[in-house]
C-alpha cells in the first residue's frame, strides 16, 4: 500500500546484483477509493439470487 498519491519513480532489480539491469518505471498513484464503495459487492450480491429464485419460483408455479 502506497499511504501517499502523486508520482512515484520505481525500480527492481531482479536479483540484486550482477550484470542483470533493472527496471525503472515512474507510477502515478491516485487518491484511495471511498470506503462505501469497495462494499458494493456484497450490497448487490444479493440482485442475482433474488432473481434466480423468482425465475424458479414462476416456472414452478405456471408448470402445474
């Protein structure tokens, strides 16, 4: 977790030392997502299911 937005200049080495090259990329990291919305998952997990039971539940009922 980076804790502060704004541009950030990285590099990896891949082993460490000798003569392989490592790799440096800048990163632009933005402001963190609003808590309310890593919860829409498990707010409208739900819709599908409610639908699917109301699919089984009219084919049951017009079947007979």
């Amino acid at each position: 977790d980076l804790g502060i937005p704004g541009a950030w200049s990285m590099r990896l080495d891949p082993d460490g030392e000798g003569p392989a090259r490592p790799v440096v990329f800048e990163l632009v990291v933005g402001d963190a997502i609003p808590p309310w919305r890593t919860m829409w998952p498990a707010i409208f997990a739900w819709v599908p299911l409610v639908a699917i039971g109301l699919g089984a539940a009219w084919r049951r009922t017009s079947v007979r």
